[in-house]
C-alpha cells in the first residue's frame, strides 16, 4: 500500500481545490445579488421591483447564469462528498493492509539489528525497507492530522527506536 498515502494527499489536496472553487462561486452569486441591488439603487428603483421585472419579463440571461452557477455549485458539493468518502475507503484500507503486513513482518523484532563484517570493517543494518517505508507512511499521515489505530503506532513506535539505533 505504498501508493496509498500519495493517493489520500491527492483526495485532500483536490478536496480544498473543490473548496476553493465552492467558495468562488458563491462569491459570484452573491456578487450577482448584490449588482442587482446596486443596479436598482442606480436606477432609482426597489430591489425587489427589479426582482419582480426580472421574474415577470424574464432576464433570461441572468437567471441562466444564476441557475448554471448553482447547479456548479450543487456538483461541487457532490464531489466534496465523494472525495471524503473515497480518502475514508483509502485510509480504512491502508490500515487494514498495514496490520496484516505488520503481522506479517513480525519477525523482524527477533533478527539482528546489524552485523559487523570483519573483512572489510563494515557494518550492516538488517532493517526492513518495509518498515522504512511504513514509519514514512505513519509520520505523513498524522501530519495530515489522521488518527492512526493504537495497534499500529505502537508497532511503529518500537520500529522506530531500532531504526533510529540502527541508523547511528
């Protein structure tokens, strides 16, 4: 599941995108509220009598626009909620993936954290790319602000003090 966090930046990211864009349109609708008001104040009339012209007479033009402008913002609003639907699929499924790994790699508590080779005066760490990767993968998402379950953090918890031994 190592795309999977890049996947739930993603729905985040476009989710304040759809935002902005939600907040756009609102401006644009309450900018048309408000020139038609203005427009009335200009003229000498009633808002409301311009209102009523414009429902009695038809600014078609106007109201088209008014009503494309909602319906966008209907859609936005649709997309909003799909996006925080599909990123709680996303995480539910990068935790339940995450605890069968971690299950599974299990082992790696009982390996050596590393070795010396005497031939050529190295040290080796034997710790797991997995793990790595998963420390990674924790650390960003409770940076996005997710509650990461109780079981996996402190399996990442014990990982990292070794990796941080075995990184010295």
């Amino acid at each position: 599941m190592a795309g999977a966090v890049e996947r739930i930046t993603w729905t985040l990211q476009t989710k304040h995108k759809v935002a902005q864009v939600s907040d756009t349109l609102i401006t644009l609708l309450g900018s048309r509220a408000s020139s038609a008001t203005a427009d009335a104040t200009a003229n000498g009339t009633d808002a409301a009598t311009v209102d009523d012209e414009d429902n009695g007479r038809g600014s078609t033009a106007a109201t088209a626009a008014t009503a494309a402008l909602k319906s966008c913002l209907g859609v936005a609003g649709d997309v909003a909620k799909e996006l925080e639907l599909w990123r709680k699929e996303l995480f539910g499924q990068w935790q339940a993936a995450t605890q069968q790994a971690l299950s599974a790699m299990a082992a790696w508590k009982d390996s050596q954290l590393m070795t010396f080779d005497a031939k050529n005066a190295h040290v080796r760490t034997h710790f797991s790319e997995a793990l790595v990767v998963l420390l990674r993968q924790v650390r960003q998402l409770q940076a996005l602000g997710f509650s990461v379950r109780r079981e996996i953090l402190a399996e990442v918890d014990t990982a990292n003090k070794f990796y941080r031994c075995g990184a010295w």
